[in-house]
C-alpha cells in the first residue's frame, strides 16, 4: 500500500537533494484568518521561508490525498472555499479515505509532515487546554501529538484564549519539551509574555536542533514545541487585547459553540473586535516563527 501522498516539485526537489524543507498548516488559512489576508499572509509565510534558505511545504488534503506544498492556484482556491473541513487526528483518514479536502490542524499537519520526512514546522499559535476545560474537557489533539509524533513546532506559545498554566501542566505530563526562544518567559501569542515561566529556555536554533536529535537518539517518541515570542516592535500589550478574549469567550458560553467550533469562532470574534491590529500582529508572529523554523531545519539538514 502506498501512501496518499502528493508533492510539489519544489518539495520533491527538496527531499531529493536533502535540503532545508519546513512544513506549514492549513487551518490557519481556512479557519485562522478572513479572505483574503489568509491567502496573502500564506504566500508572505512561504517566501520567508525561501528567503531563510529552506523550502516551504504547505500542507492540506485534497481530493483525497495529502498534498506537501501546495502550488499559488491551490493555496489560493483553499483559502476561498468556504466549509472546508477543520481536519485534526481522529479526521484525516476518514477524509482521505472518503476522497475529501481538508485543512490540517497542528496535530494533522504533524502527521502529515512525519509522513514526508519533515521534521520542522512553523505556526502561529497551538490548540491548547481551553479554559473551563474541567467541566468541558475541551482540550486540543495538538497537545498529545506533541507527545507522539517527533516534529518540532515553532509557535507563538498559545492564545490567552486558552488556560495557559493548565495548557503547560498538561504539556509537562504528557513529557513534552517546552523550549521559550531568546527569554524565560512562556510567550502568549500576541503579547510577549503570558507571565509564567516556560519550562526550557534556548537561545540558538543549533541547541534546539541538537536537543531534536538526542530525543530521537534516546527512542522517546514526540516533538518539541518551541515557543517564539512576537517581535516586539508587533506586540499588544496583555492589557488591550484581554477584554477582547474576555467578550469572545462570554459570546462562545452564551451562543453554546461547542467541540471543534470553539477555537474558529474566538479566532473570529477577536479579529472582528480588534479589527487590523490582531491580524497585522498575527502576520507578524508567524513571520518570525517561520523564520526560526527555517534555521532549525538548516541546521537538522546540515546534520543528516
Ligand atoms: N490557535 C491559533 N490559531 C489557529 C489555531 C489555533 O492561535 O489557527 C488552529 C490550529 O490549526 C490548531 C487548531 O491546530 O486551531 C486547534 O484547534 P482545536 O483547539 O480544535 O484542537
Ligand atoms: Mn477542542
């Protein structure tokens, strides 16, 4: 059985030179951020990566295969269809095998990337343990992939939306490597510290690519997440984008927006509230993430 997998040229190139190649989500494009700054933010994301020396691998499933790196027409179609599919763990093998299309959350886009041999990723921020999650136990795949599928994540740490102390708990008992960049400080997405401690701090993409390898080389299964805080000259102080969180949260509890719905729809209402100020920091983030990723790839690339 072979697997459902499609490549770009510019990825198979990639793969068959051993290149730098660094894997990125859909979901961020199709339920992440409005059209059409999805589509243009996608494209910005992928020309940082080129010019940082590696080789962007978009990753969606189409028609019922597991597309890396998606080509300007298909980005471009999948960051304006409407309804696609918000695809996690539990969803990518009914999708593919049902011949669907799909955006692929964290956990998805981890899969996928482990399938391909890639072994960096850059976001902007990971689901996490959502809060009230001990009545709903709403807390997100991504948390558990971490710990089963050895792909190293660069994110902007995790939306306030999210119990952020309950998000690093759960992250610790699950054995996974929580690594803050360049401060000690967790970072929160849009604001550069959430007030806790992140449990590792590194401050080169060397240490974190050896660190990458030695959890290979000892045979413990996962990735690591490492938490990149947003450039400073983007960030929004906790101050102004809280009652933003707040009024969202208040509008999911009242309107019942339960499961895979709840992240879209926060995402959503605080784009509305904060108007260009989340997006353009939003932008900003994964930019820089993307980035970083590229070094850690260089450097797991220049050591194969
Ligand atoms: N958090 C963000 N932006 C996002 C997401 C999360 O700040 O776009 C997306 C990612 O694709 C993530 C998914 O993997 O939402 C998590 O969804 P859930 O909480 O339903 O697992
Ligand atoms: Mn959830």
């Amino acid at each position: 059985m072979t697997l459902p997998l499609t490549y770009s040229a510019d990825v198979a190139r990639a793969r068959a030179e051993g290149a730098a190649i660094v894997a990125l989500e859909s979901t961020i494009i199709t339920h992440g951020m409005p059209f059409p700054q999805n589509v243009e933010t996608a494209t910005r994301v992928e020309a940082e990566v080129r010019a940082s020396g590696a080789v962007p691998a978009t990753i969606a499933v189409m028609g019922g295969r597991i597309h890396i790196g998606l080509s300007p027409a298909e980005l471009e179609a999948l960051g304006q269809a409407r309804d696609v599919a918000k695809l996690s763990r539990a969803d990518l093998a009914a999708c593919l095998a049902l011949g669907r299309t799909g955006a692929t959350t964290v956990a998805a886009t981890m899969i996928c990337a482990r399938l391909a041999g890639i072994e960096v990723f850059a976001t902007g921020g990971i689901g996490g343990v959502h809060r009230g999650a001990e009545a709903s136990f709403d807390i997100s795949a991504d948390l558990r992939e971490l710990a089963e599928t050895p792909v190293t994540v660069v994110a902007a740490g995790a939306k306030a939306i999210l119990d952020l102390p309950k998000t690093l708990e759960y992250l610790e008992t699950l054995g996974v490597p929580v690594i803050a960049f360049g401060q000690d400080d967790f970072p929160a997405f849009w604001s550069r510290s959430s007030g806790l401690m992140a449990p590792l701090r590194m401050d080169s993409a060397a240490d974190i690519a050896s660190s990458h390898r030695m959890r290979g080389r000892l045979g413990l299964p996962g990735g690591q997440l490492v938490a990149n805080p947003i450039p400073v000259t983007a960030e929004i102080p906790r101050a102004v984008i809280q009652p933003h969180i707040e009024g969202a949260l208040a509008e999911a509890a009242a309107r019942g927006i339960a499961a895979k719905a709840v992240t879209p729809f926060l995402l959503q209402r605080i784009f509305e509230a904060t108007g260009g100020a989340s997006l353009a920091a939003n932008v900003a983030l994964v930019l820089a993430n993307a980035r970083l990723a590229s070094a850690i790839a260089t450097e797991l690339a220049r050591r194969s």
